[in-house]
C-alpha cells in the first residue's frame, strides 16, 4: 500500500502572509495587520496572552506604513499570485490551501452588503488554480479576522460573531463554490488558548478582572458553533462538499515513566483532541465539562447549540504538525526553546535555529493516533521548517536541511498510510517564503521558493527556485516513492 493515486500533493499559504496590499480595493484592517515585528520573541512573550495591549492596537491603527507591520506587505501575491501559481504548477501541484481574508469581503465584518472587489480578486485566484488543474483547499478563517470586530466585540467572545462570520461563509460558498470543494473552517482552532489576540480578536485589556480564561472558552464555543453553523451552508450551497476542522497537532510525550509525567502528558493530549472531538464526534466530551465545572469556567450556551454541534460535525481532520511537546513533572528541567509551545528539551531530537524540535516519527505517531480516533480522512495541511536560507553568487540556494525535514517526514507519513490510515492530502508549509505569523520576520524561510526580501522590507520580491524545489517537484512526480 502506498499513497493514493489522487493523493493531494501541493503546499498551504494563508491570506494574511502572503498578499500584502492591506489596503487596497477597500480591504478592511485585520488583527494580523496589526501585528509587530517581534524578531527575539520567546516562548514567554508568545504563549499565553501573547501581551497584546489596547493600547499597541490603537498604535499600530494610527501608523499606516508597513514598516513595523509586514504581514501588510506580505511577499505581494496580491499582485504576484499569477508567477506564484505558475510555480506551484511547475512542482506539479495538485492542491494548494489558501485562506481568504475576511476583512477583503466584509471590510470590517458589519457591511450588510460583501465588498464586490474582494469577491473579484479571490476568483480569479481561483480561475488560475483551475487553468492549472490544482486544486483549492480553502481556509474560511486563518487569523486575519476583522479588526473592527476585536476592537467593539473583544473578537469571538460575542455571540454576534457567530452571525456574521456564517454571513461571510455563505458569501465564500455562493461565490466561490464552483472553483472549490474542500473548505476548512478556523486555523488551528485550539490556538485560541495560545494567542487569543491573533485567534480570536480577543483584547486581554477588554476581559474582566481574572476573567480571561472565561473569555477564552467562550470565544472557542462561539467558533465550534460557528464552524457547525457553516458546515450546514456550505453542505446546502456546495454539491459534494467537503469540510473539515484543523488542529495544530501537539502530540505530547512523558519526559519518564514517571507515572507523573505519563498522567501531565495525558492530560496535554486530551486537552489538544478536544476541539476536534467536539466538531468530529459532535459534543462536548464529559472530561471537558468536568474540567470546565472545577474551574469555574461558565460557557453561555444558546438552547439549541448542543442540537448545531451534532448535527453538522466535520467530513475530515485536517492538522498541522511542526515538531512534538515533552511534558515533565519536575520543574527544574530545561525548557525547549521553541517559541510557540511550552514543554522541557527533549534530548533525543535535534532543534531549528527558532528551537523548534524536529520529529519525523512524531508525525506517524499523530497520524496512527488520529486516525484510531476519529476513523475519517485526514489531510496534513501544514509541515515545515523555518530556516535561514543564503543566496550562492549564482543565485543558487542550497537548502539540504530543508530537503532533509521533509524526507524525513514525507517516509513517517508513508509509513502511517501502509499501516492503514486513510491520509488524503499533504500540503507544506509554505511554498513559497512568507511572513511568519509568530515573529513577523521574513528571514525564517520555509517556502520550497525563496523571495528576494529581508526583515526590513527591502528587495525586489523577486522569486527564486531553491534546491527544494526540484526535490518536491520529484516527490510529486513519483507520488512519494522517490524521496532521494
Ligand atoms: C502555524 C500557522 O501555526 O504555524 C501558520 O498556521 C504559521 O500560519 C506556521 O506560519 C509557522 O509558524 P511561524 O511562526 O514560524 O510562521
């Protein structure tokens, strides 16, 4: 057994880092375009709060210039995407997952009307998918949420939001529902715990006193509602749809056989299934009601939200894998030094430049594992490695490490698919160089093509293919059978 005939083969971008132009034909500000350059950002600063205040948000409003701010400039495939696609389709792409920002078709979420500008520019992203046979894999909502909708709601903590995000879904899937047939509903859903700020719009200055937690759990209900409510439109507007949740999938390990850290790591891997138990079984799972209740955590639910979840769960599972998490009991261990999860070192696996810990057979593991749980298709929407890439005098980039990450993982996720998981699709991150969400820097490079721009904004957004580029185009090519 090996992969699939019409295995998707292709990588994934998100709207907010790659296409720049932040304010043109009426685009309305989102929360990514308030987002700063953070090139030394630690786990501390990261996780948690994020330290989003009222204040940064109102500063970066004033100041228009992308210069603090590059998500607003992106790598421009606002006015690129033509060459960009182009190059996928030389790879040989089969599929390419793309999101679409909210604030193109409804400026600032509240229009009753959806701007008929943004609506043009994504088809004709989509039209050139089409001429080159590749197919769309599309992400409704990938933090770039409206930045009005933060600022006057404190984001998902509202139940308003609901309303208005199934308006603009409708709006996707009446617009675009002839170009595409796999939808996604939120990112990595579970980041709301992690970032709210970039999730889910929430403001920690706007929370209550000690209520942020609160906050928290009730913007993630508004989302799986949300996420249910345009599961049933788009099964209405789109024949032979298919919609599936995301995970950032964190599978955890005990440090030892300590029963301690065994029971930390548990707890770590319940709380990471969660959201896609409750938007692929359809309810809240009786632990998490429990641990919601001993934390005095009260949720508001509306009568018939227990009824939306059951009714409209996900077709598939899609998740993004990085690296795993190391769970210890003992606090004095060293911490890994990656900048977007917490958890101790774990000596047996090498680490990126962001300390970001490389495990190929953390992915067969995730993928074994939830498959058994949930038994429907899974689809890996996001796998990579940030690294620094250097420019030979030839133009010329050699980036075996990068050729090596992937190998590594692309072997891992064969040989889950010969034991039997039932994996659809397989799509890296990135491409193509973007801005990275966590730092906003452009020096941490993941795309398979590099991009002539550095962290300040300078270059010529010229476009160059890297060794990795060739090497994904054979994977392709060989359906995953040749991965020298
Ligand atoms: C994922 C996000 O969590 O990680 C992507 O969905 C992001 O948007 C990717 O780019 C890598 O993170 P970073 O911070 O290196 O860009």
């Amino acid at each position: 057994m090996s992969f699939r005939e019409d295995f998707l083969w292709g990588g994934a971008i998100s709207a907010n880092q790659v296409e720049g132009a932040f304010d043109a034909d009426g685009k309305g500000m989102s929360v990514a375009d308030v987002a700063s350059y953070k090139p030394n950002l630690s786990v501390e600063d990261y996780a948690g709060h994020n330290k989003v205040t009222l204040k940064m948000i109102e500063e970066a409003k004033e100041d228009q210039t992308t210069e603090f701010y590059p998500k607003r400039r992106g790598i421009d495939f606002y006015h690129h995407y033509k060459e960009d696609i182009a190059l996928f389709a030389e790879m040989g792409f089969k599929a390419l997952r793309i999101s679409i920002a909210w604030t193109r078709i409804f400026p600032t979420g509240e229009e009753s009307e959806p701007n008929q500008e943004g609506i043009k520019y994504y088809k004709s992203i989509f039209k050139e998918l089409k001429k080159h046979n590749i197919e769309p894999i599309v992400t409704l909502s990938h933090y770039e949420m409206p930045l009005h909708l933060s600022l006057k709601y404190n984001g998902w903590v509202e139940r308003k939001l609901v309303d208005y995000f199934v308006k603009f879904a409708k709006v996707c899937f009446e617009s675009f529902g002839e170009y595409a047939k796999y939808w996604l509903t939120f990112n990595e859903i579970d980041s709301v715990g992690r970032h709210p700020f970039t999730t889910a719009g929430i403001i920690p200055d706007k929370c209550p006193e000690g209520k942020i937690d609160e906050a928290i759990y009730q913007a993630l209900h508004h989302q799986y509602v949300a996420a249910a409510l345009a599961t049933k439109e788009c099964r209405k507007i789109i024949k032979d749809s298919k919609m599936g949740c995301m995970l950032t999938k964190l599978t955890t390990y005990p440090n030892t056989c300590n029963p301690e850290d065994v029971l930390l790591s548990l707890n770590s891997n319940l709380g990471n299934h969660v959201h896609a138990d409750i938007q692929i079984f359809g309810e809240y799972p009786r632990l998490y009601k429990t641990f919601l209740k001993n934390n005095g955590i009260k949720i508001k639910m509306e009568e018939n939200d227990e009824e939306i979840l059951k009714e409209n769960t996900a077709d598939y599972l899609s998740f993004s894998y990085y690296m795993s998490r190391t769970e210890s009991a003992d606090t004095t261990k060293e911490k890994a030094s990656g900048n977007t999860i917490m958890g101790v070192k774990n000596p047996y696996l090498p680490s990126t430049e962001w300390g970001w810990q490389i495990d190929p057979v953390g992915l067969r593991i995730s993928l074994i594992e939830l498959y058994d749980r949930y038994r429907i298709p899974l689809i890996i929407v996001e796998n990579g490695m940030g690294a620094k890439d250097v420019i030979e005098a030839d133009g010329t980039i050699h980036d075996s490490y990068r050729i090596d990450y992937f190998r590594e993982h692309i072997r891992e996720m064969k040989k889950a698919v010969e034991m039997g998981v039932d994996l659809i699709g397989y799509t890296s991150w990135a491409p193509i160089d973007c801005i990275s969400v966590s730092t906003s820097q452009m020096s941490k490079r993941y795309g398979f093509i590099y991009v002539d721009q550095d962290d300040e904004g300078n270059g010529t957004m010229k476009r160059l293919k890297k060794d990795s580029f060739i090497w994904y185009k054979n994977v392709i090519k060989t359906n995953g059978e040749i991965l020298e």
